[in-house]
C-alpha cells in the first residue's frame, strides 16, 4: 500500500473546520459509492459553502483531491485514496425554478431536479429520469439516453478553476457523448434553459424512460452504470454479450446477466475483481469484433 500523505495537517484541520467543512479521516470509499466498493479515502471532505471551497482550494494543490458527485459512476481502488475526496453539500444541493430557469447546485439531486421541472411542466430532463447521482456529475460526464443529452439545456456553467471563479457560457464548453471539456474544474452551479410543456407528456416520457430501465437494468444489486462508452454505431452490452460473457462471474463481481455493459457486486466484490472482467470484457470484444471498449466509469485509484 502506498506511504499515506497527509495532504491535511492538523492546523488545516482547523482552519477547514472553523470554514464549515466536516473532515473524516480514512473513510471507506465503499460506504459512499453506488458500487459498494473502495478502501479508505486518506479525508473525507464535506464542502457545505462556497467560501469554504474557496479556503480548501487555496489550500489544497488540485492534484491532492478528487471531487465526487453523487459516485454513481466510479469504481475506487481496494487500497482507497491518498489525498481528499470532496463532497459539496449544504448550499451546494440546493436548486431553484424561475419560469424556463433552472439554477442547480453541483451537489443537487438529479433525481429531485427531474422531478420538480416535470412538476413544473418544464420539459428538457424527461430523458435523464432514473438517472442517480448529481447535477454536477451529470453535467461533467453529459449524461443522458440515446441522443437526449443533459447538455442540451445547459445555459451556462459556474466554476473553480486554480482557485477562481469563472462562468462559462454553453458556447465555451464542449460537450460529446459522456464526455465534457470541464476538466481540471470544481463545478458549483448549472444554469439551464427548459421548454414549457404539457405535463402529461412530460410524465408520459418520464415513466416510459423509468420502465425501460427498471426492465433493462440490474436495479436491484449495486453497479455503477455502464462500465463502457457505446462505440460509434454500436451497443457496448450487446458486443459484450455476443461475446458469451454475459453472467460471467470472478471473485465478488458478476456481468450482469440483465445488461451485460452493466458489472454487478453480488456481495463482497473487490475493484481487482470488477477490473478482471471489465479487462475480460475489453479483450474478448477486441479479439472477436476489432472494437476498443472505451471506459465509461471513472477508475479511481
Ligand atoms: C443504475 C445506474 C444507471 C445509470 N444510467 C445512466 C444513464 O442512463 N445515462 C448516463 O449518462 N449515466 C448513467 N449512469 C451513470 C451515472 O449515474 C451518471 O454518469 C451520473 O451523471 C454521474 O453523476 P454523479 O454525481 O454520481 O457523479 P460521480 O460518479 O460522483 O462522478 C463522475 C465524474 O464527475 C466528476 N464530478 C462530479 N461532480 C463534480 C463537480 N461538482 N465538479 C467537477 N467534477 C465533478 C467526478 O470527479 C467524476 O469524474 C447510471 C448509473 C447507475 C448506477
């Protein structure tokens, strides 16, 4: 295992403290991600303010932390993280509905969010019902359903960047399939931009997207979403499954025999285990069909 750094001395401690942020030392990943995987995070660093952030990022070097959203969709080491994981809260999980305007904390619940636009008849997150995690998260990775992307009604984007605020128009961001060019950053608002619609048809689409999940997903044992990026023209879970690796157990973790671009813990699953047939996975698809699986989880090691 790798020497610890105390990227957070105790005067730091303190100083975070009297901020407003809350600090767990050696805080295991597995309690805190959807996966149900992960050793101990070095600190565990709840951010419930903006000015508290500004006093961690003026303290803290950018290559000592790692900022997590609701970590739906990461996979962390069996041997933890050395450095701070981050949390914004408070402030941070907090939105607001003017007419068309949607203004969301990075830590806002993206479920919550879908749910108060539908009761507002604004139309534009039908397509992201069912998806966990944050609004931050979301907006990082451009999360979405086929070519519904979150990213279609972002108006712009507030961020940290080197301990400074920017706002980024939509214009300067580029967006792609589960990706964004918000790299390097601590997003702390969205501001988006919905249509008004019928409510019906917005709760209409909503139940259907939640269905097809709820039919098409292993819901029901911890995962982390789709372990890979869909190649171009192609779905990453049926290559995987024409593959015949579809129920394909090693050690704790399980190709789900529902989706097969979804791995699944049956219990006691180790990120070497989840890796070993991800790599599996990887290889075979390569071998039989000379496609390349592009991660979509985050590997954090
Ligand atoms: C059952 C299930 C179904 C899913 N279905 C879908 C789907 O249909 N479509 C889809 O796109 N995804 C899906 N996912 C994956 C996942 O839920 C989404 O990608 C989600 O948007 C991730 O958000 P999060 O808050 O959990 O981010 P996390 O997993 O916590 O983080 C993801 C990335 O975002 C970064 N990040 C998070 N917050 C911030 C911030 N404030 N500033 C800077 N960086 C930040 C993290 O550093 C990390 O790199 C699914 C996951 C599960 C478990």
């Amino acid at each position: 295992m790798e020497k610890r750094r105390r990227v957070i001395n105790a005067d730091l401690i303190k100083t975070l403290s009297l901020a407003g942020c809350k600090i767990l030392e050696n805080e295991p990943m597995s309690k805190r991600c959807s996966f149900k995987i992960g050793g101990g995070a070095d600190f565990f660093v709840e951010i419930p303010t903006e000015k508290a952030l500004l006093v961690f990022l003026q303290n803290i070097g950018e290559e000592n932390f790692f900022i997590l959203g609701g970590a739906t969709n990461i996979l962390f080491s069996d041997n933890g993280y050395r450095g701070a994981i981050v949390k914004l809260t408070e402030e941070f999980a907090q939105f607001s509905i003017k007419g068309n305007a949607v203004t969301c904390g990075a830590g806002a619940s993206l479920p919550l969010v879908v749910k108060a636009a539908a009761e507002n008849n604004l139309s534009g997150f039908e397509s992201l019902a069912g998806i966990p995690g944050t609004v931050g998260g979301a907006v990082l990775g451009n999360a979405g359903s086929a070519a519904k992307w979150i990213s279609n009604s972002v108006e712009s984007v507030e961020v940290f960047r080197n301990a400074k605020k920017e706002l980024l128009k939509r214009e300067e961001i580029v967006f792609e399939y589960r990706s964004s060019n918000l790299k390097n950053v601590v997003i702390t608002k969205i501001n988006f931009t919905l249509k008004k619609a019928a409510g019906n048809d917005i709760l209409k689409e909503i139940s259907e997207s939640i269905n097809r999940r709820a039919q098409s997903q292993p819901l029901n044992t911890p995962n982390a979403g789709c372990i890979f990026k869909n190649p171009k023209d192609a779905s990453a879970g049926k290559l995987i499954d024409e593959s015949g690796l579809k129920g394909k157990s090693y050690g704790g973790a399980k190709i789900s025999e529902i989706h097969a671009n979804f791995i699944v813990n049956t219990g006691a699953a180790k990120a070497d285990d989840v890796l070993y047939l991800a790599e599996l996975a990887k290889k075979t698809v390569k071998e039989k069909f000379n496609i390349n699986l592009e991660y979509e989880i985050k590997i954090i090691k």
